[in-house]
C-alpha cells in the first residue's frame, strides 16, 4: 500500500510558494491536495466545458489542415487547463496579448466561432480579410489582440499597452501577456519585462512552459533553473503553477490580476505543462523527442483531472459530457460549414484599413486594379 497523500488544511499562497516550488489544488488523480477556494458560480462546469470544446475545435481544424481546406494550424492539446484557467481570470475590459496557443481565450471572451475559423480559412468570412496567417486570431470585441509570428514581440506590445494604460489613469484596467517557454530567449521578452517590472505596470505575464520550443527541449533553452525565477532580476514576483490545474492556474492568475488592479504591480507566472502534440501542422515530433515521455504526460490530462474533480463532486457526469460533446461536434460543424460557404477576400481590400486617408498614388493603383490592368 502506497502512503497517504497529505492534503493541506489551508489554501497555500502561490507568492509564498515562490518561483522554484509548485502551486497546485488538484493532483492528477483529481484529489485535492489543498482546499480549492471559492469559485465564481458554475465557473468550474464552464471550465471544463471550454476545455472540451477547444479540444474538440482544434481536432476538426487540425482535420480541415491535412484535408488541404486550410493551410496550417496549432493546437494546444495538452495545455488547455493553463489556456482557460490564466485566460477566465481576466476580465471584460482587460487588453490581452497571446501568443500562438491561447485562441480559446478569445472564444471564452465571446469572439463569434465563425470568425474564429474564418480567420484560419482567411476567406470573405474573415474580418481580418486574409492578412494573417492562420491561428493569429484578433478580435476587437474581446480585446484580443493577435501574436505576431516573431517570437515574443508581443511580450513588449503588451508591456506597452500596461503602461498606456497607466499613462491614461485607467485603474479598472489590467493587460494580459502570454508566450512559450521559448520566447523567453527572446529580446522582446527581455524589454517587456523590464520596463513592466521599472514601471511597475498592470500586467500579468503569463509562460506556458510546454518544454518544448518547436525541437528545442526546455533544458536547453535555459540554465535558470526554472522559468519564473527569471521574474526575480525583473524586480517582480515570479510563480510556479501546476499547469494541468486548471483551478490552481485560475487561482494563480486571479490573486495576480487582482494584485496588478490594485496597481501593486506585475508579476510572471510560469504554468507548467507539456504540449502533447506537434509544434503545428508543420512538424512532426516524432523525428526529435522520445515519445514515451508524451505517455507520461497523457495521464497528467488536464481536461480528465478537471472532469474527476467535478464528478466526484457530484457537478458532472458521463452522460452529461457525451450531450456536450455532441452539440459541441454539431455547432462546429455548422460553423465549418457556414465559414466555407464565403469566397476569397475581395481583391480591393487590398486597400482598406491601410490608410485614413488613401494617397492619389494607391488611388490610381486602386483604379487600375478595377479595370484589371494590374492583374
Ligand atoms: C523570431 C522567431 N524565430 C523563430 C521563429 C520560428 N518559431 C515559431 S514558434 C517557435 C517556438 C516557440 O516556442 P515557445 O515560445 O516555447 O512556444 P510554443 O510553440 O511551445 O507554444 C519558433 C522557434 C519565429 N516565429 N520567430
Ligand atoms: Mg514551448
């Protein structure tokens, strides 16, 4: 017989865990290890509904990529508990700066399904008119803002948009920035957290360490020994979270952004967790990594510790979860459909959003293209 696990009597406090210990409220047999506090109602239901639904989206997009009806994708197989849990945390009026993985925040936020897939068809249907690459979801509604492909930028644009937003005395209002493990070699990631951290800004830093930057193992991305120790030379407070708990994620994330309202600062949260597919539609990890360690981390699910946690409460059920799944399969679907109903772009979009006012030059252009003499 194994030892008993010891539960703690109180909720720990992730600031006093510190960047070198682990947060976590549910183990991966869905036992508490600590009391989970309190929770918003039907927040933790919604959690894992989000969590299937995103399992289940990024499936059928990943499908669509190798039937050749879209041209690349990125799921977050794996992550989807450090996704939704740091992502609910935020709220309506807060700016947020992902990186490539973190789509599913917009759609907890209320960005429309069809716009989602239609950024990644980049067809008529798509309000960003087919000017990015697929997964670089932005929506004005929810404050979304989309990645840019270089790795960490975003890390310095949300750094800028937490100090526009005390520049302009906005203390309802806090900033949101993700990234990868990898991003954390980046410049941006420097600058970011830098000026976030000398400022003093609203922001909360959020690292998905899926220990994986596309073939790089975390190992030798970095000699910190972890992570969120990194928070430390940036004179803000770096945490360390299980990120397979998607409550303890939320918990983290809460406590930070409720600290960061209260304009006491930044603070880095590391979310650790492993990205049980490829990198994107592009990569095969097979070629570089043993996946016998994938195995391990299949049983470290977040959506099934999450789902034995509820149903031992009595707040979720088999048969619940089958009724979900399929209304979930069955809205996709129409959506899919809906989406690849439109056609391509129209052409003179080429000139919208570009300009306030457009300059004779691109005028003629804009001409020339109409009469089809550039074409
Ligand atoms: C500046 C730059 N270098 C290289 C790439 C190619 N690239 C795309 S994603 C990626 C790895 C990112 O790893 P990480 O930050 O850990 O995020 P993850 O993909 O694991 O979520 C790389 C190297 C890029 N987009 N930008
Ligand atoms: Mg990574």
């Amino acid at each position: 017989m194994g030892a008993k696990k010891k539960t703690a009597q109180t909720t720990p406090d992730p600031y006093e865990i510190g960047p070198l210990g682990l947060f976590q409220l549910v183990d991966e047999t869905g036992a508490e290890v600590a009391p989970v506090p309190e929770l918003p109602d039907g927040l933790a239901v919604r959690l894992l509904e989000a969590m299937l639904f995103q399992r289940a989206l990024d499936q059928r997009m990943l499908n669509l990529q190798r039937q050749g009806r879209i041209g690349f994708y990125g799921t977050a197989k794996g992550q989807e508990g450090a996704v939704l849990g740091s992502g609910a945390a935020f709220e309506e009026q807060d700016w947020l700066f992902p990186a490539l993985r973190e789509g599913a925040i917009a759609l907890w936020r209320g960005m429309q399904l069809e716009h989602y897939i239609a950024q990644c068809f980049g067809n008529g249907a798509d309000v960003t008119l087919g000017r990015q690459m697929p997964c670089h979801y932005s929506d004005g509604p929810t404050r979304y803002v989309s990645l840019s492909s270089p790795i960490g930028t975003q890390i310095s644009h949300a750094a800028g948009a937490a100090r526009a937003v005390q520049v302009k005395g906005e203390t309802h209002r806090i900033v949101g920035g993700w990234m990868g493990d990898g991003a954390t070699s980046s410049n941006d990631f420097h600058a970011g957290m830098n000026f976030a951290g000398v400022w003093k800004s609203p922001i909360v830093f959020v690292c998905q360490n899926n220990q994986w930057a596309i073939s790089v193992p975390a190992a030798a991305q970095t000699a910190s020994e972890t992570f969120a120790i990194k928070a430390e030379a940036y004179g803000m407070p770096g945490l360390r979270v299980d990120g397979n708990d998607v409550l303890a994620c939320y918990h983290a994330t809460k406590l930070a952004a409720d600290r960061a309202r209260r304009g006491e600062g930044p603070t880095f949260i590391e979310m650790l967790t492993f990205r049980l597919g490829g990198h994107s539609s592009s990569d095969d990890p097979t070629k570089y990594r043993d996946e016998s360690i994938a195995k391990t981390w299949e049983k470290r699910d977040p959506l099934e510790r999450h789902r034995t946690w509820l149903v031992n409460r009595g707040d979720w059920s088999e048969e619940r979860q089958d009724d979900y799944l399929a209304d979930a399969g069955k809205t996709i679907t129409e959506a899919i459909h809906r989406v690849e109903e439109a056609g391509p772009v129209p052409v003179e979009t080429l000139f919208t959003d570009v300009w306030a006012e457009k300059p004779v030059l691109l005028d003629d252009q804009a001409d020339r293209l109409a009469n089809e003499e550039m074409v």
